[in-house]
C-alpha cells in the first residue's frame, strides 16, 4: 500500500524515540526531540506494536492513511451526471452500470452515499401510491349509508339499540 511520505516519516521518527526511550533517555525529552506528545499509555500501545511487527519502522504506521479511493473523481462526475439526467435510476442500476463502464464494484451503499453527499437521492421509504379518481370516487363515504341495524351484531343488543332484549 502507498502511503503519504509525510506518514513513512513519522512512523519512522517514532522508531527513533522508541529506541531513544529504550536506551534510557526519558519520554520528555524524547517527545520534544522528534516532536510528538506521547504519554506512558501511548507509548506501551507503541512499543507492543513495534515488537510485534518485528522491531521495524513499518510496524508503526498507523492507521489507512492514504488508501485508493474506488470512486475516483471521473468516476463521481460520471455518476452525478447520470443520476441527473434520469431521476429513476436506483442503486442496483448505477452499480451495474459502473462495473459495465468503469470495471469497479462499488457497493449499492456507496452509491447511496455518494448521491446523498449531492442531495440527488430519492425521499426515504415506500414511494407515495397515488389512487386514480375512479377508485377515490368508489371508496368515499357518501353519507347516506343507514346505520340503522349497527345495533344488531352485537350479541345481547336489541334492534332498538337500548340494551338487551328482555322480552317484556
């Protein structure tokens, strides 16, 4: 992996004060020295990982600083573009087409990301159904429905609605 020359030079500027700190030179002046502000905690993190990657500078590295990005800039531009010029597109979509195009995987959730960075993504959730005016005219309550025999599905009730038929 390629890293930033300023990252290599601190990985190994860090060696220098480990070493410097084993030889007996005290974490102070060592810190000022090469320019960091370790504490004892930090420097026991520090010296296991460089033991255990075998006493090297390249064990201190710390961190994906500097990692390749998949979705490079033409990339972005390619698919901000896209999206705009066809709003139904959805993620399955724009995946497919970046690896038809680019010959790169990017997950669906990047692409979500990217497009949500832009504010080119769709509302949240279930897209709204809009019922056509044929059948809102067939479910509206027309107001003239008798609810005369309501009361008549309820066990103990009387026709008249006012409690249970007694038979007087």
């Amino acid at each position: 992996m390629d890293y930033p020359q300023a990252v290599l030079e601190k990985a190994q500027r860090l060696e220098q004060l480990l070493q410097r700190v084993a030889a007996g030179e005290s974490l102070e002046s060592a810190n000022q020295a090469f320019g960091f502000d370790l504490d004892q905690r930090a420097l026991k993190r520090a010296q296991a990982r460089y033991k255990s990657g075998g006493r090297t500078w390249q064990a201190l590295i710390d961190g994906r600083h500097g990692h390749t990005s998949k979705a490079h800039s033409a990339l972005r531009e390619w698919l901000y573009a896209r999206k705009q010029e066809d709003a139904s597109l959805r993620a399955p979509q724009l995946v497919e087409e970046i690896k038809t195009r680019f010959g790169k995987t990017i997950t669906e959730g990047h692409v979500n990301l990217l497009l949500r960075e832009r504010g080119l993504t769709a509302p949240r959730g279930r897209p709204y159904k809009r019922k056509s005016q044929e059948t809102d005219a067939d479910d509206a309550p027309t107001g003239t429905e008798t609810v005369e025999n309501a009361g008549l599905f309820f066990p103990g009730s009387s026709p008249a609605g006012d409690g249970p038929d007694t038979g007087d």
